[in-house]
C-alpha cells in the first residue's frame, strides 16, 4: 500500500490503463450481447408462438417451436458474448457435439419417439378425441405428446403407445369422415331361399331408427361357407351412433330372422367312416 502511495504511476501507467479499460469493455459488451440477445430471442419465441397458435396447430408444437427457437439463439449469443471477452469457444462446441453424440445413442429409441411425436403433431393424421386404430390398438385418442400418445379405449382403459410405434405402422382413423357404414355378419340355413331371406334382412335393416336413410341399405350375400349362407346387412350412420346402430342393428337382423323362421346354423362337421379290409 506504501508503495502505491509512493509510486502510483508505476501501477497506473497508460499500458495498465489500457488493459483495465479493455476488460471492462469486454465485461460491459459481454453482459449487452447476453441482453440483446436474450430479447431477441424471446421476441422470436413469442412470434413464433403467435404465428403457430392456430385451431388447426396443437399447443403443445406451438410451445416446442417456440422454447426451440429461443434456446437456439440464447445459445448462439451465449457463444458470441465468450468470444468477444477473448475466450474460445471452438473447445466448448467440440466438448458439446461429443456430449450430443454420446447422448444420441444412448437415447435413439427415446429420441425416435421425440421426431415421430413432432412428424404427428405437423401432419396430423389424427386429433384428440378421434377414434383410431393405432399400433394394434384402439380407442379414442386422450391427448397427443411429444414421445407418446394416450388412448382411452371403450372399456375405460388408459393405453400408453409410444410415437415410434404409431408413425412406422398403419394408422386407422375410424371416425375420420362424417359419415362411416355399419355392418352385420351373419350366416343362415342352406334349406332357406335367398331371396326371401335378402328380402328378410333388408327389413331388419329398414326397422333400424336414426341411421342415414339417404344412403339406403344392403344386404349381400358375400359367400357360401362350409355350414351357412353368408351375408353382410349394411347401414349408415353418424359416428357418434356407430356403436348403438350397430348393436340395434345385431338386434334387429336377430328378431327377422326368427319371425321368418330362417334359422341362424351352428357351425357341422360330416364324419365318414369307411370300413377298411372288412373292419369298421
């Protein structure tokens, strides 16, 4: 302390000055880029948020955008603020792409998940409260996320199916259009007459209320098995009365039949027995 009393411009030459003055430059300019850019990059989030926030874009890709945006460029300005106090940051992104690298393989099914649930979001071949057949399961779609899809099927149960698994397989939206066709299987009695019996099911299809009249109604006869004669009754109906036409529909095929006394087979089997060297 004496000797900065005694000698003060041989600490506080114009060289120390200068780099005293440098520093705090660098400091000053450091902290103006992390603000300016971290303003940027939320200005951009919340234009990226208000651009996407549509009724046909899900939320939860409008958030994603938006948080991926600012992260990026909050990173690019993290890196130009180290740069400009003199540190490099060559090191720091090799350290990172490692990190990214290694992070990668050890999550690939994760982040497999992760684009498949963002390809949904985009594309949307389905939404939220559509009855689908996805992954080998149905049911009504609860809510889509980024690495799965929830579905609440009519029993009430809750199924987990991973993204991955939706988007590299076939997907069935059942109740997609406004209108979706109902149909009976049912096989009867060779003994009884076909037309009699087309005439039969037509009627059970006509007895059926609240289907769509317009597009009529069919019955055909789809083939000739090994113990009936095989038909398909065909109705339209609205998808929100799918499942209760159909279960009237059942009903009714059920009921014409027995008024008209042609009898619905159980499955035969014809056993021959032939007698081999004289023995049975």
């Amino acid at each position: 302390m004496n000797n900065l009393l005694a000698d003060p411009n041989r600490y506080f030459s114009a060289e120390t000055l200068g780099m005293a003055a440098d520093y705090v430059l660098s400091a000053v300019a450091l902290i103006l880029i992390l603000v300016v850019g971290r303003y940027v990059a939320r200005t951009v989030r919340n234009w990226i948020r208000a651009g996407l926030d549509k009724p046909g874009v899900d939320r939860t890709l409008t958030k994603f955008a938006g948080n991926f945006a600012y992260y990026g460029i909050f990173l690019l300005t993290l890196f130009a603020a180290l740069e400009t106090v003199g540190v490099e940051t060559a090191s720091f992104v090799a350290v990172l792409a490692a990190a990214g690298f290694a992070v990668g393989l050890a999550l690939q099914g994760t982040l497999a998940n992760f684009a498949a649930g963002v390809m949904l979001l985009v594309v949307r071949p389905f939404s939220v409260g559509d009855y689908v057949e996805i992954a080998g399961e149905t049911g009504f779609v609860k809510e889509i996320q980024l690495f799965f899809t929830q579905l609440r099927t009519r029993e009430n149960r809750l199924i987990i199916v991973p993204n991955g698994d939706i988007f590299g397989s076939t997907i069935e939206n059942i109740f997609e259009a406004d209108e979706i066709r109902v149909d009976c299987d049912v096989g009867t009695d060779y003994p009884a007459d076909i037309d009699e019996t087309r005439e039969v099911l037509l009627d059970a299809a006509r007895s059926v209320e609240d289907r769509l009249e317009e597009k009529g109604e069919q019955a055909a006869l789809v083939g000739l098995g090994g113990s009936s004669i095989n038909w398909q009754v065909r109705i339209w109906a609205r998808p929100d009365d799918y499942f209760r036409l159909k279960q009237e529909l059942i009903r009714q095929v059920k009921y014409k039949l027995d008024e008209a006394d042609i009898g619905i087979p159980f499955p035969q089997m014809d056993v021959h027995m032939d007698k081999l060297n004289g023995e049975a």
